[in-house]
C-alpha cells in the first residue's frame, strides 16, 4: 500500500527554486563552453591568417631583393 507523502507548499517553492537555479547553472556552463570553443577557433584562425599573410610578405621582399641583387651585376 502507497503512503501518501505530505508535501508543503514551502517544500514545493524551495524544490522549485533549487531547480530552476539548478538548470541556470547548467546553462552558463554550457555557454561558457561554447564561448571559450569559439574563442580558441577564432585565435586559431587569427593566428593561420598572421602567419599566412607573413610568408606572403616574406615572398613579396624576398622577390624584390632577388631582382635588385640582379640589377647590381
């Protein structure tokens, strides 16, 4: 046979509230996930392009000092 429990209503509110503050967190530890996940892509990529546009940078003088060293001859 069931015993039927006796629940009062300050015992339901702090139950609902320690739930939805439960959730709350779990949110803003999802949200820092994906905030940090898109910050290390972003860096990531931000470091890609510095270094791609670095060697282009290095290719563009290096063509310009090999076509002075020819004029000199």
């Amino acid at each position: 046979m069931e015993e039927n429990a006796v629940v009062t209503p300050d015992e339901v509110v702090t139950d609902t509230i320690t739930n939805l503050f439960t959730y709350a967190n779990y949110f803003l530890v999802a949200a820092l996930v994906v905030l940090l996940t898109y910050m290390t892509i972003r860096d990531f990529k931000k470091k890609q392009r510095e270094k791609k546009l670095s060697q282009e940078r290095e290719a563009y003088n290096n063509q310009f000092d090999n076509e002075e060293e020819k004029e000199e001859l």
